[in-house]
C-alpha cells in the first residue's frame, strides 16, 4: 500500500519535510515548535497533526514499506529519513 495524498497526513509529512529542510534543527522541538507550524499552515489543531502523520507513519511500517526500522520509528526518525 502507498500512503497518498488522500490521508492527511501524508500533507502534513510533507509540510514537515518542506520546514525541516529549511531548518534542521526543528527535528529536535516536534511537539513544541514543528507541530504547531504544520497545524497553523493547514488551519488545524496540533493534536491532529500528531495523529495525522503517527497514523501514516504506522501504516508505512505495517506495509513493510520501512524494513530497516527494528520498531514504528518516532515521528523525527521517519521525517529525517526521508
């Protein structure tokens, strides 16, 4: 299964991206500073975002699409992978 831009949080993973590339150093402050930067650009609550992008991220793993993960990486694992 490929994760598309029909869940939410695949937008909200590339929002992340987008700012995380711009500046690295937000994968260090995931709940206190880039969550709340992907909910104001998408008009959202951070606790949406959360589950938004947790949600894909489990079914990435699930697929078998993250094989040199041991367990369900961490929200700044799979951002910095990818």
């Amino acid at each position: 299964m490929l994760i598309t831009s029909n869940y939410k949080g695949y937008h909200y993973i590339m929002t992340a991206y987008e700012l995380t590339r711009k500046k690295p150093e937000l994968l260090n402050c995931i709940t206190t500073k880039l969550y709340p930067m992907i909910a104001k650009k998408h008009n959202t609550s951070t606790q949406s975002v959360e589950r938004a992008i947790r949600t894909v991220i489990a079914l990435c793993f699930e697929d078998g699409m993250m094989p040199f993960f041991r367990g369900i990486p961490t929200v700044a694992q799979f951002i910095g992978v990818i």
